[in-house]
C-alpha cells in the first residue's frame, strides 16, 4: 500500500491563500503540526527538536483556518 507524506503550505502573500487540493479519501482529515507541538511538553520538544526556548515560544498554538469546499 502506498502511503501519502505530509507536507507543508505557507502563504508568504498578503492575501487569504487559495489552492485546489485533491483526497483518495472519502472524507478530509487536518493535522496541524502547531497544534501537536502546543500539546507536547515544551521539554519533549525542544529536547527532540534540538531547539531553544526562543525558537519554540514563537510557534503559532493555533491551527490556521482551512476549509475545504
């Protein structure tokens, strides 16, 4: 079975972003990756990241708004 890799998507404009996105799935599924490093203990982050406080504090603890249409 082939599997899917994740990836990423950054709008580096001014303007709401809008992309056609397509699933074998039957229903549409979002990881935010903000999401689970908010979840995890700083501690486990940073230690697995090989980052620094600074680094970590500015990461987004909200999931950006994606709708699919």
């Amino acid at each position: 079975m082939q599997r899917s890799l994740l990836h990423q998507i950054e709008n580096t404009g001014d303007s709401d972003l809008v992309f056609p996105e397509m699933f074998k799935a039957d229903r549409f599924q979002d990881f935010s990756f903000s999401v689970w490093l908010a979840r995890t203990p700083p501690e486990l982050v940073m230690a697995y990241l090989h980052i620094d406080k600074a680094t970590l504090e500015p990461i987004p603890r909200e999931a950006p708004s994606i709708t699919p249409i």
